[in-house]
C-alpha cells in the first residue's frame, strides 16, 4: 500500500489492484445470499427501485402539504418529512421561546390537527413517509397512526419509517429532550409497539448521517451507526418479551453519501455484511431476513458548498449513483441551493429528476451489485469492515455506546476529526472545487429564501388555540393523567397512552412537559 495516498476515511491505497487482493469466493456470494455483502435482494433493483423521496416540510401544515402532493404528482413515490425545530424539540408553537423559530426549517405541529392537514388528500395505506424526527419521534408516530384511522387505514397498512434514533443526537445533532436511558426506553416501546400493530413500519432509523456531517469519517459515520443499533437491540431483548427476529426487520438505518466515490459504496458493503453478522452472531437470529441491513440515504448534506453552488449538481448526482451501486433502499437528493434556501419548487424538481434519470436512463439498476467482483471495490470493501470493527471494538472496550456519549467521548472524536477535515480544506490538503481551487469571482446566485409570514404564524397559532378551545378538556386531563401514570412504571409501554393523547388532541408540547416531570432533561457534558 502507498502510505502517502489514502481515502477520506484514511485508509491506504494502492496504485492498483488485481486478483490477489480477492477475497475467498465464499467472502462474496451471490445477491440476496447471507452476508448480503452484494445486497440483500437476488434481483437487485428489477423487482423494485429504491423508494424515490424528496426531504420537505416547511411553515404550516397547509403549505407542506401541498409541496408534498406537488412531489408526488411528479413522481416521488414517498413523502420525507420535515419538522420545525420547536415541534423537533417538544415545544408548541405558542411558546414564547421558540416562537421565532416556528416553520422555519421544516412544518409546524402541533396537534392531530395539524397531521391531519399535512396528509390530507394522501393515502396513507398507499404512501410511504418517512419522518425525521428523535426526541418526540413517538408522539409523531401517535400523531400518524391516530391520522391514518381518521382516514380509515388499519394500521398494519400503514408504510413508513420514523427516524427515533436519539443517541446521536446527544453527539452530533442536539434535538434531544429526555437523559439517554428514559430515551431508550420510550424508543424500545416504539419498536415493540410497531412490531406488534404495525409490521410494515420502521420504527426506527439508525442514522449515521448526522455523524457524518458534524465531521466523522465514513468509516466512523458506520462503526458509531452498528454501535448505536446493537444498543438499541440489546434494549428491546433485555426486556425479556421479544426474540431479535420478532422486529429486526423493522430496524433500518440512514447515511449521508459524500463524494470519495468507491469508499461510499465500500461503506455500504462492508456495512451490510457486518450487521448481518451482528444479528445473526450476537443476537441469535434464525431467519437471514432478520439479517438484512435496509438503509436509506441523503444524497448531498455537508458535501455542499456555497461558493459556485451548481456544482452540487454535479456532486449530488455522483453521490446518488455511489448510493444506488452500494444497495441503498431509499433516497432523496439534496437540491442545489441548499447551502442558501429551503429548496424551491424548481430546485427540489431538478433533485428529483436526478434520482429518475439515475433509475430510468443510466442503465445501472438493471444488474443486481455490477461492482460485485471489482478488485478494488471488494478490496475496499475488506479494508472498510475492518477499520469500522477496529472502531467498534475501542467503543466496546470504553463500556458502550451510551457510556461514551455520557462521558463525551463520542463528542470529543467527531469534533477532532472536523478539526482536522476544516484544517485540510483551509491549507489546500483536501481540494474541495470552487472552495479551495478553481475559484472565480461568480457572485452568489439570486436565491429566494423562505420566512413564514406573519399571516402564517398567525394561522398556526389560531388553529392552535382553536384545537385548545373545542377539544373535550376532561379528555385532555384524563388521558395526560394517564400518560403520567404510565412513565412512572417502568415496564409499562407508552405508545398506547400516547395515541390515545394524540385521539384527545392533546399537544405535543404537553405529553413532552408530562414526561420531563418524570423523567427530567438532558444537560450535555463538557467535551473540552
């Protein structure tokens, strides 16, 4: 290996490769073959594409839903949703503290009210959504299982993940709410609760993405993402109900794609390998299906850069097509004008048409894993499983995932490493086009940002106060009561009290304060 040239993780690289740097035959079976180091699916993309989403949400319910029914008539086949920083949070829009943040960087809600706006017109039983969303992931999940019945879908029909991934969120994001274990806890009864009433839905999406764009390596972006799922697993088994292959297949995961292209894709193979050895070694899995890693990914994020921004056009497509070739699920592009805006209609069109021309025209999902066999690509993909079980181990050694947030130790290694990131960009060491080379003196494009208006906010919180006005109070009371009650018990699951708050229209403001008097906040640790 030549020392001096290595990928964006680190990893040495040779000048080339050839058939000694092979693995055994039997390291690389076939697609759809346990490990599913080619992908989990025989067929690849023949039988289904990776669902096609577009990230949106902005302002009220009313404006989001109709970018969403926009998407969709021009070909999305799933929603991603975007929330405001307060409902993120648990705060209502009413509350003083955050009131000038309401719509700003994704839809206000607040209520049943609201949820039942933004999908109005949207079959649920039809539509995949996809929900960003941690600290109140699981009242957000009440809020769509209580719109789906409005709608008269039975809840096994209803498709979509939520993210309700909160332990990078202490480290790398920062929307938490409660301390890590009472999180853990509600996050394993969205697990039990989904596995149990609703099959098709992930409850969860171990998301390595916010890893990578606070400044980790791609290799640590899937070393922390493995760690953060086993804990969430061992969560859900040492509770003594369920066999990991009662919901495995309801854990998925999420990524950022960034431009070093075969070490993304790499990622993705030695990633999928390694979980399915994971399940199946630690956990005790007795169907492969259990074994499969399902992720989802953004193309673009961090990898876009303000100076001459069409360029992200060009970076989002290849990232995109490293995401296809490394097995993704589900995807949405990043639009251009990111680094600036909200995506226009426009901008997010132009996104999207990346993803259908990539599946439609460049002839790449026809073959199931066609790097399969590369040289280089299984090389790297060795070297890639090897530096994130390298990393996985010193984790093991420091007591564990949540140890390592408690102590900051996590903290401490992702802002090393964007240290360093932002010290090789600055001095030319890490060319990034447009930022450090081949610079020009192009202006900054004329780009309309997004402020929810003053007639907007207004409409949020006068629907707001109205749900408060004509709601039944005694329901409010008894049902909040009841969800009180319920988080005190420690082996009592609180998904059922949760939806019967959202059927009472309750706020998501007031099931949050229920469990903060219960459980307390979170207060971040110094990590210098």
């Amino acid at each position: 290996m030549d020392e001096t040239v290595r990928s964006e993780a680190g990893i040495p690289l040779a000048t080339s490769y050839g058939p000694g740097d092979l693995p055994p035959p039997e390291s690389i079976p076939s697609p759809g073959v346990f490990p599913f180091t080619r992908g989990n699916f025989p067929d690849g993309y023949r039988g289904r594409l990776w669902t096609i989403r577009q990230y949106s949400g902005f302002g009220t319910a009313e404006e989001s839903n109709e970018r969403y029914r926009y998407l969709l008539d021009q070909g999305a086949t799933g929603l991603s949703v975007a929330f405001d920083l307060p409902t993120q949070c648990g705060y209502d829009s009413d509350d003083p503290d955050v009131e000038e943040e309401v719509g700003r960087v994704g839809v206000a809600i607040d209520s049943l009210a609201d949820f039942e706006l933004l999908f109005d017109g949207i079959p649920l039983d039809v539509i995949s959504t996809s929900m960003t969303i941690n600290g109140s992931a699981a009242i957000l999940l009440a809020f769509y299982v209580a719109t789906g019945e409005k709608q008269g879908v039975d809840r096994a029909k209803l498709q979509g993940t939520i993210q309700n991934d909160i332990l990078k969120e202490y480290v790398s994001r920062g929307t938490w709410i409660w301390p890590p274990r009472p999180s853990l806890r509600l996050i394993a009864d969205t697990i039990e609760f989904c596995a149990d009433q609703i099959p098709r839905f992930n409850a969860i999406s171990v998301a390595g993405a916010h890893f990578r764009d606070a400044g980790a390596t791609a290799a640590q972006e899937m070393a922390f993402t493995l760690m953060d799922g086993i804990t969430y697993c061992e969560e859900v088994i040492g509770r003594g109900r369920m066999t990991i292959d009662q919901f495995a297949r309801q854990v998925s995961f999420y990524f950022y794609t960034h431009g070093d292209f075969f070490e993304e894709i790499a990622k993705y193979r030695a990633g999928r390998r390694r979980w399915a050895r994971i399940v199946r070694e630690r956990f005790g899995a007795k169907d492969d299906r259990s074994c499969m890693f399902r992720f989802g990914v953004v193309s673009g994020g961090a990898s876009l850069h303000a100076p001459q921004p069409h360029n992200n056009i060009v970076r989002v497509a290849y990232e995109a097509m490293a995401s296809v070739l490394g097995g993704v699920q589900s995807m949405f592009t990043a639009a251009w004008d990111e680094p600036f805006a909200i995506p226009t209609e426009e901008s997010a069109t132009l996104a999207l048409r990346t993803q259908q021309i990539l599946a439609y025209e460049t002839g790449v999902a026809r073959v199931a894993d066609p790097l399969g066999g590369s040289y280089y690509v299984e090389a790297l993909t060795d070297a890639m499983e090897e530096r994130v079980v390298e990393i996985m181990d010193d984790l093991e050694r420091q007591g564990g995932m949540v140890k390592a947030i408690e102590d900051g130790v996590l903290q401490r290694m992702i802002s090393e490493q964007a240290f360093q990131v932002e010290q090789a960009v600055r001095s030319g060491e890490r060319t990034v086009v447009g930022v450090n080379k081949f610079q020009t003196d192009e202006e900054r494009p004329e780009v309309e940002g997004y402020e929810l208006d003053e007639k907007g906010r207004l409409r949020q919180l006068e629907r707001l106060a109205e749900v408060k006005r004509t709601r039944t109070a005694a329901d409010v009371s008894t049902n909040l009561g009841a969800l009180a009650k319920a988080a005190a018990k420690d082996d009592e699951n609180l998904m059922p009290y949760l939806v019967d708050c959202a059927k009472a229209y309750c706020t998501v403001g007031e099931m949050v304060q229920v469990l903060k008097d219960e459980w307390g906040e979170f207060q971040q640790s110094v990590v210098f």
